[in-house]
C-alpha cells in the first residue's frame, strides 16, 4: 500500500471501500467530496451550502495531512448543472485564489440525485510535514 490513508468516517467511504486522502509524499490526493455536513450528517439542498461544506471537508482532510487549501495545485469541480456553477464560482474562488491550482470543471450527473457539487483536490504537504510514507491506518 502507498501512503497513509486518511478517512472522515462518511459512510459513502465505507461503502464503496475508498480513502477520504491518500498521501503519497510529496503530495496529498482528496478524493471527490460532496456536500455532505458532518455536524447535521445531511446533504443540504443549495449547491451553495453544498460547495461550502466540499472545501469544510477537504479543509479537514488536508490538515490531518500536514497541508491546506492553500497549498493546492489541482482542483477538479464536478457539478450538476451550467446554473448552478454560475451560483458557486464565488465560492470556488474563495477557496482556490490563494492557490490558484490548475482547475477543471465538469457538468455532471452525481451519484445521487440530492448531490449538486463535487470537489477533488490534489495538495502539496507543507515543509516538514508527513515526510515518509506510512502504511498505517
């Protein structure tokens, strides 16, 4: 196995048997995360609400890591509809303009229907982060 896995406890991971992140020195990998508000355990309705909780939860991620958002380098937006990206370019923007990653955005259909928004990061771990690769759960 490479790198030390990192899980949030959704149950979308239990599900389909993957990782939250993945690091792989130097680098940090998020996988696709969705609106998904650990304190409510629900997927709010807005893709606002959702977009937020997408950068919460990947924000969480990479400081378990040893990064953040601002040492992002790719980001990939998957959303539902043309509309809905007009309504969180703000957002995206909040959270990406101190790193400026490279960045896709693709319309998609999501896993489930009450899903509007999806954000997958790539991150550089800080200096003198998690520095060796590390097996363990």
């Amino acid at each position: 196995m490479i790198g030390k896995r990192i899980f949030s406890g959704s149950v979308f991971e239990d599900m389909a048997g993957y990782s939250r992140a993945v690091i792989d020195p130097p680098y940090v990998f998020v996988s696709g995360t969705v609106g998904f508000d650990p304190d409510t355990k629900e997927i709010p309705e807005d893709v606002e609400a959702q977009a937020e909780n997408c950068f919460r939860n990947i924000q969480l991620a990479l400081a378990e890591a040893g990064s953040d958002l601002s040492h992002m380098i790719r980001v990939r937006i998957f959303v539902a509809t043309r509309d809905e990206f007009d309504r969180i370019k703000p957002i995206i923007k909040k959270h990406c303009e101190a790193a400026r990653p490279a960045n896709t955005t693709i319309l998609a259909e999501l896993a489930e229907a009450r899903m509007r928004v999806e954000v997958e990061v790539t991150a550089k771990l800080h200096a003198g982060g998690i520095s060796q690769h590390d097996d363990s759960r």
